[in-house]
C-alpha cells in the first residue's frame, strides 16, 4: 500500500495516536483478534509488509 499522505483531523483524533508501523507489527500491537487477522491477510495478498496505519 503506498501512502501519499494523512488527514490532520479526524473524528477519533483527540481519542487516538496515529502511528506508522509495519503490518507485523500492527498484527502484533492492535488488541482486537479480527482486526490482527485482517491485517495479516491483507499483508499476505499484498505480498509486502508495507506499514498501515495504527491508533
């Protein structure tokens, strides 16, 4: 996935930190187990360990 920016507000943004971390680190780090699958799948089909966004 190739980002070519970030919004600076949303609606979340007093609520979350938006860090930028590799899908292996997202799998590891974000506490729901369907969200950590879904990285990991879409991680996968990608073929890259690209970075997401995490918060």
């Amino acid at each position: 996935m190739k980002v070519h920016g970030q919004e600076r507000w949303w609606p979340e943004k007093g609520e979350r930190e938006a860090i930028w971390v590799s899908a292996k680190t997202a799998a590891r780090v974000v506490p729901k187990a369907e969200l950590r699958r879904l990285i990991v799948r879409l991680a996968a089909q990608t073929g890259k360990g690209g970075s997401f966004l995490d918060g």
